[in-house]
C-alpha cells in the first residue's frame, strides 16, 4: 500500500510525515521538494533533493521549479524531473520511498511520471505528499491501485499521526 497525504498548502503534511518518520526512525528513500532561499521579490526556486541525504544544495541539477511572488504562478523545468528525480526514484531502496510533494510541475515530465507509477506499483511501500489539483497524471497516482489517500486539514492535522503511525508499522511490518 502507498500512502499519501493531500490537502491545501500549510496544513502540515510534510511535518506530519517528519514526526511518523521521526517516531519509527526510518530514514526513507526517494526524494523532498524544497523552496530556495526566497527572492527580495518573493519568488523562490524550487529544489528536489534525495530524503535520505542531510546535504540540501541550490544549483540547476536539482532546480525542478520556479515559484513567482504572488506565491500562484509556477514553471517547471521537467528536464530535471526527468534526469535528476528519475535517478532519485531509481536508486531508492527499501524500507520505504518517500515522494514529498508531487504536484503540477511534473506535467511534462513524463519519463519522472512513468517512473513515479512504476515505483508505486512495486514491492517498496511510499509515503507521500500530493497537491489536491486536477492533472492527469494527479489524477493517475490518486488513483492507482495501490494508493491510499489521507486527507489533512488544520483541524485534522494532530489527530492523524496515531493512524499514520499505524498505518506505516503494518506495511513496514513493524
């Protein structure tokens, strides 16, 4: 079983994933989206990085994305989802891959969409974060066989690590 958590911007699903991960002392697999230090006009670049890597760089390896000032508009760069993020997923191992977040950038990366969808048909269970936005690919790992889907609310959100935690130790079968 996959597992992913979905819901609006700022509710904590990152940080409700670092605690269960934190609580059953797993260092996953896979990869984290990261915003770069912010631009004087609020625009930021956006970073993916290997989750089971403390070394967190800003370069155009890993720049996936770009994030204008108004904190709305995104560009993509789907070559590095391709290349760099593909390599990522490839290299993963278990106990578990973690995808952290998969959004709209990813629309024209499709060698990074195929990949994503092989890994979570495979034997290696992920936990994950996707934006609630309507994109056929969205749409495919939503739902994909294999995929369970939690939503996270700021009302939610300190209820969910008990049935998280659960969740996670019978599928790493803790």
């Amino acid at each position: 079983m996959n597992i992913f958590l979905t819901g609006f911007t700022r509710t904590g699903k990152s940080t409700l994933i670092q605690k269960a991960l934190n609580s059953l002392e797993i260092i996953p697999c896979g990869f984290v989206t990261r915003a770069g230090i912010p631009n004087k006009d609020g625009s930021s670049e956006i970073y993916i990085h290997a989750a089971n890597s403390s070394q967190f760089w800003e370069s155009k390896t890993n720049r996936v994305g770009y994030r204008a000032g108004d904190g709305i508009n995104r560009t993509g760069f789907p070559k590095v989802f391709d290349t760099f993020g593909v390599k990522i997923l490839q290299n993963s191992k278990p106990p578990l891959i973690l995808m952290d977040e998969l959004g709209f950038m990813e629309n024209e990366a499709l060698i990074f969409q195929s990949e994503v969808l092989h890994t979570l048909a495979g034997t290696i269970p992920v936990l994950g974060v996707i934006k609630p936005k309507n994109t056929a690919f969205l749409n495919k790992v939503r739902s994909h066989k294999k995929t369970m889907l939690i939503e996270v609310t700021c009302q939610n959100r300190n209820e969910l690590l008990p049935r998280l935690l659960i969740l996670l130790r019978q599928e790493l079968n803790l």
